[in-house]
C-alpha cells in the first residue's frame, strides 16, 4: 500500500528519495490503516522501502498485526535527480522547452 499524507502532494512535488516524514494527517492515515488491513488479513511479515514515511506506515501496519517489519532496499524510490523536490509544473515547462530547442 502507499504510505500516508506527506508534506509536497500539494502542490505535487517529485520527492523520489526525499526522506519525509509523514504529516499529521499521514499519521492518522497510517494508524487507520493497519487497523483496516490487521481486522482482515494475517500477515506474516510487512515490506518497506526506505524513505521513512514508507517505513513509519509499514511499522504501523505490522505492530497492528503483531508482525515485523522489513526495510528492503530494492525497494526505494525513484532518483529524480535534478529534479528532485521541484514541482511536476515546472518540471513539464522545463521538459517542453528543451524539446523545442
């Protein structure tokens, strides 16, 4: 599943490999979660990427299911490079531009 509410979904950013941590809000959404998943399902291990706002909800979800919970690399996110933290908006103006030239 994907992990709970960040700060740059809005306006949307490309964080990639930003490590940052979940909002308020995406505290909640995490908590609501794992009550959801662990009142239905009985896993036996909950996988993460990295970055930890993944890592925050994975917890999340295994301590409801009295599971642990393993980082695993291969997992992480996208490297945006230059244009990491820079908004998808921009990003295309950018992108459009270098086409043209």
């Amino acid at each position: 599943m994907r992990h709970g509410h960040v700060e740059g979904i809005q306006p949307e950013l490309f964080g990639g490999r930003m490590d940052v941590p979940l909002t308020e809000e995406g505290t909640k959404q995490s908590a609501l979660a794992a009550q959801f998943i662990a009142s239905r399902w009985h896993p036996v291990l909950v996988y993460a990427n990295p970055p930890q706002r993944c890592v925050q909800t994975a917890f999340e979800i295994a301590k409801a299911c009295g599971v642990e919970t393993a980082v695993i690399e291969e997992l992480n996110e996208l490297d945006y490079g230059t244009w990491k933290w820079g908004l998808h908006s921009e990003i295309r103006l950018t992108t459009k531009a270098s086409r043209r030239n």
